[in-house]
C-alpha cells in the first residue's frame, strides 16, 4: 500500500526496540530466507514491500521510480510504507523484532549495525546474478560492510550536514558575508550577532541546532570524535563538548541565535524546509543535510549559499565531512530475492530512476549515474554538488562512524543533555559529563 510521509518527529529512543529486534531476527532467521521458488520464474507474479523515510517531495520522486520498475517488470509488484525519520526508524525495529521487515529498505549507519549483527540483512553479494555492484567503488560500502566482507547494503548518495548562507538577510541588514574557506568561530558569531541587531528582532543570525550534527564537528577540530579512534570507543572529551555548550549558549544568552523554546518548537515540527527561518528570510546561517539545499532553496524562493563550516582554518584538524548519506538493503529472511535484487538494482543502476531522483538522496554513488544526470542539474542542483566536491577536497578527515551500542542512543541522549543547558536547566560542564557517561555505557564490542 501506497501512503504519504507522517508529521511526527518526536524523538524516540530505539535501542530496547533494536535489543528485541536482535532476538526476534534470531527466532525468524530460517524463516524462509533461501525460498527463491516464488520469484524464480519471472513469468511468476510476486510482491515485494519497499519502506523507505523522508519528505513528501522524495515520496512522490520515489513512487515515479517504482511505477518506472513495475513497467519493466510486470509480474513485480512493489508495495511501499514512507514516513519521517524517527517514525520509520521505531516503526522498523519493531518489524525486525517481529520477524517482518520489508523486502528492501533505506538504512543508515550506524544504525544498520545492529540488523548487520543480528543477521537481518542479506549480504548482497549473494544477489550478484541480479544486483550489479561493480561500479561502486570500496569506500562506498564504509559502514555497511562485515567482518567478512559481506556487503548489506548499497549507496543511494552521498551528501553530508553542512551550513548554508542566506545573503539576502546579510544583504538586507549590511551585514558582510564572511569568506567560509578562512572564517573563525568568532567570525561567526559576529556575524550572527550583528544580524540580529540589525534587523531589530526582525531576523536571527543563526538558527540553533538542535541535532548533534554542530557539536561532532566541534570535537572533530579538537582532534576528538563522538565515534570511534584507536582504541577509544567513544573518543571525545566531556570538557571539549562542554566548551560547546558554553557558546551555544552565549549565542543564545546574546541573542545571536533564536531561543531555545522556538528552536525546539521548530524541531518538533519537522524541521521541513518552509518552517525554517531562514527559509523565510529570518535567519541568516543554518544547518542543515546538504542534500536538501533545493528544497531550502525552493521554499525561500532564491538562492541559498552553501559553505564550509566555521573555524576549519584555525582547528587542530578540519572536523566537516561527508558521507554515503543513504544505504538500501535486503531483508535476509525475504521469500524474493531475485526480485528484490532487481528492485535494488534499478534504484542504483538505472538511468531513468536516477534522473528522476536526482540529487535527493546525494550525489549518486554510481559514476555513471552521477554522469547521467549532470546535464539536468539546476542551479541549485549545481550549488550542492559543487559543495560535496569542495568538501572531499579540504576536508583532511573521513567520516568516524559511531559505535553501534553508542549509536542507539546517541539522538536521545545528546538531545536531552543539550536542551538541559540551552534552557538553563544544567550547566555545560555537567551535561557534557552525562551525555559522555551515556555515551559509554551504550558501546558494545
């Protein structure tokens, strides 16, 4: 069945689903994993689920593609769930721990390590005769890759969280647009501050983050990680997220950013592109996931800038990144995998699924899809690609994914020690020591 995407991004804690989810994979794990009989025979109808997460702009890019698969392959039916991303992810454990979980879905690490660990993704190389991963390079598969080289899923593109620039409100209020390959993060503020003065409450500088996304990068300069170094399983220092903190809440205090109630209100709305201030010409820097820059720029109805992150320059290493920003998989326990194969091959191989995709999930990790496409790029199709491209260039630090035990926790946990200092409830150096103690706590081997 065919629906639209749901409204509801209320944070939600995962890891006791994916803790079930782990011992129903082992009670289901010979359920019918090597029946190929009902889509041996192409001559044979079958029906495969296809669940996916994201805005309604990617649902209907994505149901043109399937209608595109089920003309090529009239005896595949392909029903399909979409919802937001929290909603997809609970709603997901759930089916793992159930035994149930669609034929092919889009996973994101870290949190496909735990499906990898409990056996319930297929290893693609299985799928070879009808899924054709030659084109995509090693690096692709970083993060959905097994001990043994099995590989559980495939990327859709690659994309990264990065800030974007509204110079039409730097314009507006004077307000000189800060060069991003030097800028500090007292540039920054400054520059946050002065559009909040200027405009006289008009506009904010600076939209507040209310993700972990800002302060990775943080401890990525000092040289640290939320993820895994050496033989640190969680390499940060809680006194480094607690200079953060500190600032975060300096912006806020001196009113270059917006307040946290209005932050957080805006969070729990969605965060879809037309409720965002600076899409409405009220702010004038945000983060956001850059692959989302032309619905930014659809919403605000002009161009938006994206650049490189502040204090790059001046940090002990450069902290942005990017990354396979979405992986499709195979359920191991499918009753179809030829034809789920084939449905997976046709999102990541096929030139009329890419043009109809485009840039919604990233630059396609296929070179040849990547090239397919380039001659039908928008302006601001042009502006994200060209972003990615400078990124990989300067930035001297691959993506560090999190350990899998940290990854469950790490929405909830940073998100309740950064509100307890945004709304004055604690202070930095004590949130920073919680969300670190959580942090460990979680990681697994």
């Amino acid at each position: 069945m065919k629906r639209n995407s749901k409204e509801n991004t209320m944070r939600t804690s995962i890891k006791k689903l994916l803790a079930a989810g782990a011992a129903g994979a082992m009670l289901f794990s010979l359920a019918a994993c090597g029946n190929d009989s009902a889509s041996s025979d192409d001559s044979v109808p079958v029906t495969i689920r296809f669940n996916w997460w994201g805005s309604d702009t990617r649902a209907k890019a994505q149901e043109k593609v399937i209608d595109a698969f089920e003309k090529a392959n009239p005896n595949i039916k392909v029903e399909t769930e979409t919802s937001n991303y929290d909603d997809y992810m609970t709603k997901l454990s759930t089916s793992a721990a159930a035994g149930d979980l669609p034929d092919v879905m889009t996973m994101i690490d870290p949190f496909m390590n735990d499906y990898m660990d409990n056996g319930s993704l297929l290893d693609l190389n299985e799928v070879s005769d009808n899924l054709d991963l030659s084109k995509f390079s090693d690096d692709t598969f970083s993060g959905a890759t097994g001990d043994n080289g099995e590989k559980y899923g495939v990327s859709m593109g690659v994309s990264g969280h990065g800030m974007i620039i509204n110079t039409k409100v730097f314009e507006k209020y004077g307000v000189e647009v800060p060069n991003d390959e030097t800028w500090s993060w007292d540039d920054f503020e400054n520059a946050a501050k002065q559009i909040s003065e200027k405009s006289g409450g008009e506009a904010v500088g600076y939209t507040l983050d209310m993700t972990e996304q800002m302060a990775n990068l943080w401890v990525r300069q000092h040289d640290e990680a939320f993820g895994t170094k050496g033989d640190q399983a969680v390499a940060f220092k809680a006194n480094t997220l607690a200079d953060f903190f500190t600032m975060e809440k300096k912006w806020i205090d001196e009113g270059a950013t917006n307040t946290a109630d209005q932050a957080q209100e805006l969070f729990a709305a969605g965060n879809a592109p037309e409720q965002q201030l600076i899409s409405q010409d009220k702010a004038g820097m945000s983060v956001i996931s850059m692959n989302q820059l032309s619905q930014f720029e659809q919403a605000a109805g002009h161009e938006l800038k994206p650049v490189l992150w502040p204090g790059e320059s001046q940090a002990k290493d450069r902290g942005g990144w990017t990354k396979q920003g979405t992986f499709v998989s195979i359920s191991a326990n499918t009753e179809h995998k030829e034809a789920a194969a084939k449905l997976v091959d046709f999102l990541v191989n096929n030139e009329e699924a890419a043009k109809i995709m485009g840039l919604d999930r990233g630059v396609p990790a296929n070179p040849d899809m990547a090239k397919a496409i380039e001659g039908q790029l928008s302006e601001s199709d042009k502006r994200f690609s060209d972003w990615v491209a400078k990124s990989q260039k300067v930035n001297t630090q691959a993506f560090i994914p999190l350990n899998p035990g940290a990854a469950t926790v790490i929405t909830d946990s940073y998100g309740r020690a950064h509100e307890s200092v945004m709304f004055g409830k604690a202070s930095p150096a004590d949130a920073a020591k919680t969300f670190k103690s959580e942090m460990d706590q979680a990681v697994t081997k």
